[in-house]
C-alpha cells in the first residue's frame, strides 16, 4: 500500500478539523498510516506511534503535526499516552483476541469521547498473519454492543493479499 491509498482509507472531514488533536497510532509498525493520518490533522497536533518494534518507525511529519515514538506491546501494556481525542488501529486491530475487554481498557486514555480510526481486512476468516479478523459487519455489531452509537465505513479497497477488501471505518461514542 502506498501512502496514496492509506491517505484516502483514513480521509473524513470528522478528522479533519482545524483545532490540533492528540491520536495515537497502535501497531504503527514503520508509520505508513501515521504519516497518512498527520495529512488529516491541524497544525500543531501529536500523534504518539506506538509499537512493540519502534525501531522500524521511520514516517515522515507533515504540515506541524508532531510525531512521539512509544516502544509498547499496545495489547498488553499500559500505554505511555493521554488525553487522546482518537486511536488509529491500522492493520491492528485483528491482533486483539479480548476485543471487549481491549477497547474498555482504552476508554482511560482519551480526553472526552472515545474516537476510533480501524482499517482491517474485510473477512472473518483468520489465518497465520490476521488471527482475529474482523469484517466489517462484525465490527459495526462489536461496537453497537459496546455503546458505541457512530459507525461509519469510510472507504474500502482492494486487498494485495487476498481476494477481498480492506476497510477504513470511523467508530464514535457520544
């Protein structure tokens, strides 16, 4: 995937607004979505790029947005964030046995009202590298279980590396 592509996964104009916000990215890995979501945020905003390898963290800033690398097992850890206004889960999400207890666990981090950014293949089926997947039916009854009460897809492509789609969806609790 190309930046291209992760920019247009992630393009909402709920993300997009003009006061500066804190994300953080969980499983940022080399930070493809990290650098597609600072394209989305004010000037002046943060994202902290978590990921148990922060090593291979290598995106670039755009436009004032503020990069903070975060060396943590996002599943398993507490997380070294705060005051968070949403939470990318790129490519992530599917590596989360405890989905409920997971998201309940986040709810700490985030300033007022829980935001999430997922982007995930679009199947249930797991396999060796996606062993919890999600579709994205699935994944709207999830969060309308949890009290979630905005789930929107955003936009879905063609997947490499099977025959379906990755989706991008916007999740919200007021």
């Amino acid at each position: 995937m190309n930046l291209q592509d992760a920019r247009a996964l992630l393009n909402h104009p709920d993300i997009s607004i003009d006061v500066p916000q804190t994300w953080a990215d969980l499983g940022c890995g080399a930070g493809l979505f990290t650098s597609a979501l600072s394209y989305q945020l004010a000037y002046g905003s943060k994202i902290f790029a978590v990921d148990k390898n922060i090593k291979v963290f290598k995106a670039d800033q755009h436009a004032g947005v503020m990069f903070e690398k975060v060396k943590s097992d996002f599943v398993l850890d507490a997380l070294n964030v705060g005051n968070l206004d949403g939470i990318l889960m790129a490519n992530s999400f599917h590596f989360v046995s405890r989905k409920i207890e997971f998201i309940n666990r986040l709810a700490r981090y985030f300033r007022q009202h829980e935001s999430f950014l997922i982007v995930e293949y679009d199947t249930n089926a797991a396999n060796a590298w996606v062993p919890y997947p999600i579709s994205f039916y699935s994944l709207k009854d999830f969060f309308f279980e949890m009290g979630f009460d905005y789930i929107e897809k955003i936009h879905e492509l063609r997947s490499r590396y099977s025959n379906g789609n990755i989706y991008s969806a916007l999740i919200k609790r007021s």
